[in-house]
C-alpha cells in the first residue's frame, strides 16, 4: 500500500497544470525565460490570472496528497519521508514531459505547508524576501537574473534548515528537506554552474593581474 501511495504522490507532483495552460493559450513555456514549465514563466508568457493559477495548482498537487496523507496511519515516522519527496520528483522529473519537469520551487512550498502547517513555507519565504533586499542592496534595484533567482532559491532553502533544527523538527523532517535540497539544486544547476563559471573566471583574472 505504502508503494501505491508514493506512486500516486509522484503521479500527482508529475502533472505540469501550467505547462498545460500555456498550451491552451498557444504558449510554448519551453521558449519563454529560462524554458521552465512552471508558474512564473506562465505569468510571463500570459498574464497575472493564468500564472496565479498556474502557481496555485503547483503548490496545490504539493499539498493537498500531503495533507491527506498526514491524517493516515501511512505517514508515521520515517514513512512520511519518500511520500513527501514523491510529488516534488513528480515536478522535476514528469514523465509527461519526458523526465524534463519544473523547478519544484511552488511544490516545495505545497510541501512544507502541509507539513509543518505553513510554518516552514513561511519561515522560507520570509528568508527568500531577505535574500533578495540583501542582493539587490548589494548589485543595486535594477539587478535581475535568472542566475540570482535560481541561488537564491538553494541558497535560501539551505538556510531553512538552520530554522528546521532550531525549531526542533523530526530527524524525519529534516531528511525530507535533505531530498527537497538536493531536488532543488539539481533543477537550478544551470544557475549554479553559471555563477560558479563567472566567479572562478573573476577570481583567475584578479590572481594574473
């Protein structure tokens, strides 16, 4: 029963509701921004309802498998673990898109909402808010890059769990934010490539000058 249950946490996390939209609209979320199939390209590509939608059910097929699950007796102790990684390798890796998913970044949020009651999902975007005041203080207003947006979702997320420890969560909890983690590093590697390219080149040209 357990296997049923996490295969139908991937199957929900798997469907690509805003890709879907965009094609309803004739729009190829693959050729808008950064070619993700999620929420905030849709916004792009058609509009404020459409994206807020688009956003809604991400974060919806994140949290509502979640929610339920965790009034089951299937959710106790460290099974609650791959059912709740399930729906975010879902996004990242649907097969309705041929393994070529989204970013995870609003299923994260459904996630950590049904299980912790909003309360980690809001201590989140509380630290993502910092982040981005804090970059764009640094780089000035008109600073904006698929590259900044991408570390600070990993970056920002790694630092939730500081608050995850500090509040004293399940050793359960916390290998779920292991396998988010690692999920979101994975679908923002090209950021993470990227920077990590640009600041080795500037630090090799600061050592030869």
């Amino acid at each position: 029963m357990i296997l049923l249950l996490i295969a139908a946490a991937f199957l929900s996390g798997s469907l690509m509701f805003s890709y879907w939209l965009g094609q309803l609209t004739k729009k190829n979320l693959r050729t808008v921004g950064d070619g993700n199939p999620g929420g905030l390209n849709l916004w792009k590509a058609a509009g404020f309802p459409l994206g807020f939608a688009g956003i809604a059910l991400d974060f919806m097929k994140g949290y509502l498998p979640l929610l339920w699950l965790l009034g089951t007796e299937y959710a106790h102790g460290y099974r609650i673990v791959p059912l709740a990684i399930a729906p975010l390798a879902g996004h990242a890796f649907s097969p309705f898109l041929r393994g070529k998913g989204g970013k995870a970044i609003a299923v994260t949020f459904g996630v950590w909402s049904a299980l912790t009651m909003f309360e980690a999902s809001l201590a989140y975007a509380v630290i993502l808010a910092v982040i981005s005041v804090f970059t764009r203080l640094l780089r000035g207003r008109g600073h904006n890059s698929a590259e900044a947006d991408g570390l600070q979702v990993v970056v920002g997320f790694l630092l939730l769990s500081v608050y995850l420890y500090i509040s004293i969560y399940s050793v359960a909890l916390l290998w779920i934010w292991f396998g988010n983690f690692a999920i979101l590093a994975y679908t923002h590697r090209a950021e993470i490539v990227s920077w990590a390219r640009r600041t080795y080149g500037r630090n090799k040209r600061k050592s030869q000058s």
